[in-house]
C-alpha cells in the first residue's frame, strides 16, 4: 500500500474567503486587510476615495448658492434616498430648477447648511465627483428661535471653518470628511472637524475653539 504524501509544513490553510492563513496563524490575502476593519472603517475606506472634489471646493460652491451666506456644517455621506437618482442617467430630473442632474444612488455627495445673514438655513448638496450643485432648498423645520442661534453663533465665529481645519489636518495628516459649527458641553463655540486616515481609516475628531483656534477636544472613533 503506496504511504500518503508528505504534508509541507509551510502550507497554509485556505479559508472560505480566498484569505489563507499561515502555519503561525496569520491570515494572508486578498482579503486579510479587508476582513480586518470594522463596518464604519471600512465604509470610509470605500467612500472616501471616490470623492473628487475637496470639503473646501465643495463649501465654497455651496456657499455661493446663498447670498450672504456663511457654512455652518459639511458632511461627506452618500446619495440615498430622495436625494439621488435611482440610475444617476444625465437625463434625470434635477430637484430645482437649473440644478445638475441628481447622482445615482451611493455615490459620494456634499451635504451641507448655509445659513444667511438671519440665520435661514438652505441645505445644499454638492456631487463629490462633478462639484455642481444638484439640491438646494430652504430648511423649513426653522423656528425664529433656531435662526436667531444660527445668526448668533455665527457672529462669534471668529474662525473661519477652513481655518479650523487647517488647525486640525496639521494635527493629523487626513482628508476632512466633515466640518459643523456647535456648542462643546462647556457651551463654548466650537468648529467639529473629522479627518479621515487613509491606511487604518480611522476617524479623529478635533474640537477647535471658534474664537481663538485652539484644540479643546481630540477623540479618536476606531470603530
């Protein structure tokens, strides 16, 4: 009777995801990084990427949709819902007239507020991909007392939101995903800036101080 074949000890073990995992146990392969990250990481790791146009370019063109206007927060998300078109087709319908056409769902959108001179919040979503605006519209969820907050912090915002986010890429060496203007619990006025890093897709984000550009917070989201 023939013996069976010797087993080579440096053979790995080939796991059901294409990954194989070496004598010592460590996984190798095309999936072994991917399969690493959490959800949230690898989200980022997915739409970060494919978004063309900077959260400074795209604040720029959101601001210029209001007259007067000022940000007070940018977010990098994805088109969904009632704000993307189900085939992204350049013959979809825009949402105002004049706007560009909606992108199809998933793809990298800018959601941002402008608020004017009197606290009126517009939002204002910007393609991540083209740069153009394809949604603009008033929020009409404010109250007298909303905008009066809006215009309020927006006076002693004696830092601009690119400022603060100079602040804090010189900190960390990422790509800003998102830029808001809020209170601390301390009640101090505050620039929110999230920097993405690209490797370990980490999410840090700064608290810098709307009136003298200090860091007040740092807080690193490894989830």
């Amino acid at each position: 009777m023939a013996a069976a074949a010797p087993t080579s000890p440096s053979a790995g073990t080939a796991s059901p995801t294409g990954a194989t995992t070496s004598p010592s146990g460590t996984a190798t392969g095309p999936s072994a990084t991917s399969t690493s990250l959490t959800d949230d990481r690898a989200e980022r790791e997915a739409l970060v990427p494919k978004a063309k146009v900077t959260w400074d370019k795209a604040a720029d063109t959101a601001v210029k949709e209001v007259s007067g206007g000022k940000l007070t927060e940018i977010e990098l998300t994805r088109a969904s819902g009632e704000n993307a078109s189900p085939t992204g087709s350049p013959t979809g319908s825009p949402t105002e007239t004049g706007a560009a056409p909606t992108p199809s769902a998933g793809s990298p959108v800018w959601a941002a507020e402008v608020a004017a001179s009197d606290g009126t919040v517009h939002e204002v979503h910007v393609d991540a991909v083209t740069g153009k605006v394809f949604r603009s519209r008033t929020d009409s969820d404010q109250s007298a007392d909303d905008k009066s907050e809006i215009a309020d912090r927006l006076s002693r915002a004696d830092r601009t939101p690119e400022q603060a986010a100079k602040v804090a890429t010189d900190k960390t060496d990422g790509t800003v995903t998102a830029v808001k203007l809020d209170e601390n619990d301390d009640q101090r006025l505050v620039w929110m800036v999230d920097v993405v890093t690209t490797g370990d897709w980490n999410k840090t984000i700064y608290a810098v101080d709307a009136g003298n550009g200090k860091i007040l917070g740092e807080d690193v989201d490894r989830d």
